[in-house]
C-alpha cells in the first residue's frame, strides 16, 4: 500500500435523505466488515419506517424539480459527475477494495468504468426522442412523448458496489427520475462516494436518496408504496421473483438484474490455449462474484485436456490475498456467507465422485478467502452444474455432440450470459440463433460496456442497463394527438 492510501480514512457510513446525510433516526446501526481482515470498518445506519417516509417524500419532491431541468442541463450536471469520479478516483478505489474486497487493479477498472456509463447515460438522456405519427387526418398530429416514470426504487448488491447502482441511478437522471437507492450494507462507502459525486456536481437536494437497512423491510416498503412508479433490482433470481411479485401486484414497473450460470463452450477448431488464458482470469476476476462470470465450461473432447492444462496454468497463479497488497490478483469473497456456500458445492461433488483438479479449500485463518477451484469429472446431478456459485468455481465438461452440447447450454432457467470459442462461421451463427442467453460472445470476452445491452432473459431477467435500451426502463409512453 503506498504511502497516500495508508493515509485516507474510511468514512463513516451514513443515508443520504433530502440532501442530508445522516444515521437511522432511531440510530439503529450495523457493523461494515473487511473481508480480508475481518475487522469492523464502520457502522452502516438501518433505516426506520420514519426514515423511508422522508426518503419517498423526498424523491417526489425532487422528482418535481428534476423532471423539470432540461435535457442539456441534466446532461451537463451529469458530466461533471463522472469528471467528479474520476478525480476523486484514488480515495474511492481504495475504500471499495477495503469494504468489498478486490484487488486495487479491479477496484480501478470498476470506478474508471463508472464514471463512463455516467457520460454514456447522460449524453444518452440528450437524444431521449419521442417521435410523430404521420395522422390519417389532414388536420391531426399524433406524438409520442417520452416522459419520466416518476420516483424509482433501486436496489443493489455488493459485487460492484459502484455498477450496479450507477447503471440504475445514471439512467434515471437521465430521463428525468428520481431515486430512492437501498444499497448494499456490505459496501456503503462506494455508493456514497457516487452519490456525493451526483450531489456535489449540482443534482438538487431529494433527486437522489440513499438508504441502508434490513433489505426485505426496505422493499415491501418502497414497493409498495404509492408515490414509487418503478422497481429496479440487481441480485438474485429467488429474491429478485420475490421482488417482480411484489412489484407486479401494485402494477410498478421493473427491471430485473437477476442470477445467471453462463456456458463457455470451447469447439476444437478453437484458439485454445487463448480460450484458457481469457476464460482462466475471467473465472477468478472478483472471485467468480459476476452475474456473468463463465461457469460451466463445456470444453470439446479433442482440446479438453489442452484447454483444462492451460487454465489450470492461469488458476495456480492466481495470488489470493488482501486486495490492497500488491501484486494480489484475487481477493477474499466479499462476506463470510459465501464460505459455506463454496464448500457445500465442492462437498456435493466430491462425494458425488467428483475429482477437485485445484484447489476447493477456505484460505488463511482470517479473512474470507477460498482457493482458486477447478473440478472435474463431474456427474451430471452435482449441484454446481445447476446452481450459480457466485464464487471462484470452475466446473469442467467435456462434449463431443454440438447439438447435446447446445441443450446442456440451455438447460438452465438461467439465460444471463454465455461464451464460445471457435473458428467456423457457420458454428458462430448457430450459437447465435440458438444459446438462450441475454449477451453472447465469441472469441474474445466483451461484456459490460456502457454503450451495449446488458441483461439477461428466463429467470436470469427481464430488461436492460446498458445501450440505447437503458433509458426505456425509466420513461412512460404517452400519446398526444390532436386536431390543428
Ligand atoms: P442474497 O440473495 O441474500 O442478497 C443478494 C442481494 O440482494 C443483496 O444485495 C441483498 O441486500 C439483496 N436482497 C436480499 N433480499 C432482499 C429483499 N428481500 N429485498 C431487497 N433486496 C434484497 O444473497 P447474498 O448471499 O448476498 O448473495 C448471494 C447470491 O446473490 C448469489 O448467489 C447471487 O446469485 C446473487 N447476487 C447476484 C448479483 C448480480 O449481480 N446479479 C450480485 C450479488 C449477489
């Protein structure tokens, strides 16, 4: 750690409510753990009933101002966030590594990335057309106009404090909304940095409201109450149903960021050994805690034993440790639920016959580390080729059959992301007609960019955070035709 880092402080968590930032009003607080050291970092405010009234009330009447602001100015303040972000980078990287736990190199990418899908949301808001309908009538002129949904809720998990609720707070600034944000206990201090950034860059006080709390309570809730128009979450397919339920019986909006378990289909006529390279660190990057993250990898018989030699090379490489250390290519799991999780899949293998090629263990005393894993020899019923591991698991499996091969691709409910490599043509535009997925990629890893859809379909979804489509979650349709 250089000298400067070891300098900043972490800050002391606090809500963001009408331009205030503040504790619980009962001063209810849970601690912020880091997962490296296990140490307590700080207290993150719980919010009361009271607390998420002000939040709401806020948001509606921040709504009336920002609904207001025109395009161009939204768009200016917007800028100046990202241009925010970006200086105040250093301080930020190194508080989201302390509190979720990646190494500084990925904590860097992730707050450089934010601050791009700031600009790309705010220039987009610019070009939020409506359109004319040519009439059938002379004297009538039909227009659609797309106006802002109103206050939305969102809610946002741990992995990348920063993406998940940029992508969310960004596109609805950009269309005029305002936002009342639950986001993760576990890593307060990135999105308050975001927010501080909105604030300090001209947002008006109640446009954007911040809350940390018990997250069922905080959702029924906002859900259900009726000055919420629209409903956005990212995080797992069971809560994330739960969520669409409750969302669905007050008729709100929503926008559904959910789980996934993304094939990596290695064919023979591959660049093999730059599949394991890239699909190697693709595995490990957060530690395997990506919606997106290459889970089953379905590897042709012919170049199995090669591709697993190569990304076996990429996996005992890998340097687990403390995030802030140097050198350190994989952190710890961002908290201590994810252990068991890891070692009750690793276990279900293993006594299903399994063989654990590296790896399967809990690392170091403190901390919540877990070793670089790769398995094989997997039968099908072992339960990590159908649940999500959100961990650094990766599962081997070799195919001889396309056609099978595509099925075991679409097996899942899942349909987030999936990956391939290949050199024949006419085998890339298979896979694109028939892998159920969200997002495809083929030889080469691309993903996430704030200027290409992001989202998934099936139980991994529904709706977009990324590309020209972002905005459509956030804007109402409304007809106005009249006679002239
Ligand atoms: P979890 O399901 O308890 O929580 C996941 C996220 O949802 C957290 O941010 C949590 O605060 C929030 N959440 C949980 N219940 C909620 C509710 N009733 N209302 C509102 N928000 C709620 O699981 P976890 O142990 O924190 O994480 C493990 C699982 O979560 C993983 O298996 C993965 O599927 C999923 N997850 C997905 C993403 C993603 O990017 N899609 C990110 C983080 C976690």
């Amino acid at each position: 750690m250089k000298d400067l880092e070891k300098s900043m402080t972490y800050p002391a968590p606090k809500m963001f409510i009408a331009g205030v930032w503040r504790g619980a009003s009962n001063g209810a607080s849970l601690p912020v753990i880091n997962p490296a050291t296990e140490e307590v970092i700080g207290q993150v405010p719980v919010a009361t009933e009271a607390d998420l009234e002000e939040a709401v009330a806020a948001a509606v009447a921040g709504f009336k101002i920002w609904r207001d602001v025109s395009a161009f100015e939204r768009y200016r303040i917007m800028r100046k966030a990202a241009e925010l972000m970006r200086s105040r980078s250093q301080e930020i990287i190194r508080n989201l590594t302390i509190e979720q736990g990646k190494p500084l190199a990925e904590a860097t990418i992730e707050t450089l990335a934010c601050a791009d899908v700031i600009d790309w949301l705010a220039e987009e808001g610019r070009r939020n057309y409506g359109r004319i309908v040519p009439a059938r009538a002379a004297n009538v002129q039909q227009l659609v106009i797309r106006e802002p949904v109103g206050p939305v809720a969102a809610f946002t998990p741990w992995n990348f404090p920063l993406n998940q609720a940029v992508r969310k707070i960004s596109a609805a600034l950009a269309t005029g909304c305002s936002v009342v944000i639950k986001a993760p206990e576990e890593t307060p201090a990135s999105v308050m940095a975001l927010i501080a950034a909105f604030a300090d860059a001209g947002v008006p006080d109640g446009v954007i409201n911040l809350v940390f709390g018990v997250p069922a309570q905080i959702s029924e809730y906002l859900i259900a109450h009726p000055d919420i128009r629209k409903i956005s979450f990212t995080g797992s397919t069971a809560v994330g149903k739960q969520l669409a339920a409750l969302a669905g019986l007050h008729m709100k909006r929503s926008t559904m960021e959910l789980g996934g378990h993304a094939p990596a289909i290695i064919f023979d006529d591959a660049d093999v050994d730059q599949a394991a390279k890239l699909l190697g660190f693709s595995k490990y990057r957060n530690a395997g805690q990506v919606c997106v993250s290459p889970t089953r990898f379905l590897v042709h018989e012919n170049v199995y034993e090669r591709f697993l030699e190569g990304f076996m090379a990429v996996a005992k490489n890998i340097k687990v440790g403390n995030g802030l250390d140097e050198g350190t290519n994989m952190g710890p799991l961002a908290h201590d639920r994810r252990i068991p999780a890891m070692e009750t899949l690793v276990a279900d293998a293993r006594a299903k016959g399994a063989e654990i090629a590296l790896g399967g263990e809990r690392l170091n005393s403190k901390g919540y580390f877990f070793q670089p894993t790769v398995i094989t020899n997997l039968p099908s019923d072992a339960r990590i080729l159908s649940e999500e591991p959100f961990g650094p698991l990766a599962p081997m499996i070799p195919f001889r059959d396309t056609e099978a091969m595509i099925e075991e691709a679409n097996r899942l409910p899942y349909g987030l992301a999936a990956y391939a490599f290949t050199s024949a043509t006419e085998t890339r535009a298979l896979l694109a007609k028939k892998v159920e997925a969200g997002m495809l990629t083929i030889n080469h890893l691309g993903l996430a960019l704030p200027e290409i859809p992001f989202g998934g379909i099936k139980d991994s979804g529904q709706g977009s955070e990324g590309g020209t489509e972002a905005l459509d979650a956030y804007v109402n349709t409304k007809l106005v035709t009249e006679a002239i």
